[in-house]
C-alpha cells in the first residue's frame, strides 16, 4: 500500500514537471513568434500586453493562456506529489493571473486596463514566489538557481509596479517574465528526472512541508 502511495505520488511529481516545462516553453516560443511577427514592436520598450491587442494577438494570448492551464494544472499535481502548502497556492495563482492576462487584453478603456493590470501583477508575484517557495523541493543544484530567478522577477515587478526604469521598460518586464519561464523549464525538467535519493527511497525528493 505504501510503495503504490509512493509510485502514485512519483508519477504526480512528472506530471507536475511536464506541465511546468511545457507550459513555459510553449509560452516561450509564442510569445518569441509573436515579438517577431508585430510589425514595429520594440522587445526594448513596449510592454507585452501590447501584443495581445496587436496582429499576432491571437498568437500571444493562445500561448499565454496555455501556460496558465498548464500552471494551474500542476499546482494541482505538486500539492499532491510533495507535502506542501504555499508552492501550489503560488503556482496556481501564477496560472490564474495568466490565463486572464490573455482573456482580457489591455484595451484602451480605462475598466479592462486596470484589470488586465491586476492579473499581470499576480501572474508576475505568483510566478516570482513560486521560484522561490520551490527551493526546498529541488535538488541542491538548482534550489539557489530557483530562488535568484524568482527574486530577479520580483525586483522587475517591483520596479514596474512603482514605474521605476533603470533600464528601458521593455527590458525590465522582459527580464522579469524570462526568469518565470526559465525557472519553470528547469524546475519542470528537474521534476521529470527522478533523485538518486527518490529512486532508492521511492518517494519524491524533497517532499517536506513549506
């Protein structure tokens, strides 16, 4: 009963890994094919929420709103693969704030805007915690790793939240999303490659509350 438990929790942890690694290389790959496919769009200083009003919108917010289907999905499947709390919350809102970050487009009307503003802000915090609430699942070798691409995205929300532009804005929020997506590839594919501790043990390295 015990090692099925344990074999039911293993394939959780994969399942949580492939939807955290696709989710963000997919958006990675849209979000890349949309920059390039908008007529005149700076990657240095107009903001993402451009391209989903713009000619590659339905591009963009497809792959936007497939990360937050995936993100959400994991949470799902990491609250049940590891004995944690808060790491779920954090991924599942990430995945909430994108999935309307492509639902509701940053129109020009002041109503849609300030929502669109809202749920960006809690794809960027949630996304950002999540970097940093993982590091107490993960390998020693990536746990640092994770926690400087979450604190990294969180100084770009930061700064973004307060206008604050030491460099272009459009740096700032690419810098910001690009630590999200790179923490959620490494940490996805981490979690698909089973510890040398998870498989002598058959349980899910790192699987302590947080």
């Amino acid at each position: 009963m015990r090692r099925s438990f344990s074999r039911m929790r293993h394939r959780d942890r994969r399942r949580a890994g492939l939807l955290l690694f696709a989710g963000s290389i997919g958006f990675a790959i849209g979000m890349t094919l949309a920059e390039a496919t908008f007529p005149g769009y700076n990657v240095a200083h107009d903001f993402l929420g451009d391209l989903g009003v713009g000619p590659s919108a339905l591009l963009f917010n497809a792959s936007i709103v497939f990360l937050g289907a995936a993100f959400l999905a994991a949470a799902g499947f990491l609250a049940r693969a590891f004995r944690v709390r808060l790491l779920p919350i954090a991924v599942a809102l990430a995945g909430i704030g994108a999935i309307g970050f492509g639902l509701v487009p940053a129109m020009d009307d002041n109503p849609a805007r300030m929502i669109h503003a809202g749920l960006a802000f809690l794809a960027y915090a949630g996304g950002g915690l999540s970097a940093i609430l993982a590091f107490r699942i993960l390998r020693p070798s990536l746990r640092y790793v994770s926690a400087a691409l979450g604190a990294i995205s969180l100084v770009g929300l930061g700064l973004m939240a307060t206008q604050t532009w030491p460099l272009d804005r459009g740096v700032i929020e690419q810098v910001s999303v690009w630590s999200i997506l790179l923490w959620g590839m490494t940490t996805g594919a981490s979690l698909l490659v089973p510890s040398s501790t998870s498989r002598k043990e058959g349980v899910p390295a790192g699987s302590r509350s947080v």
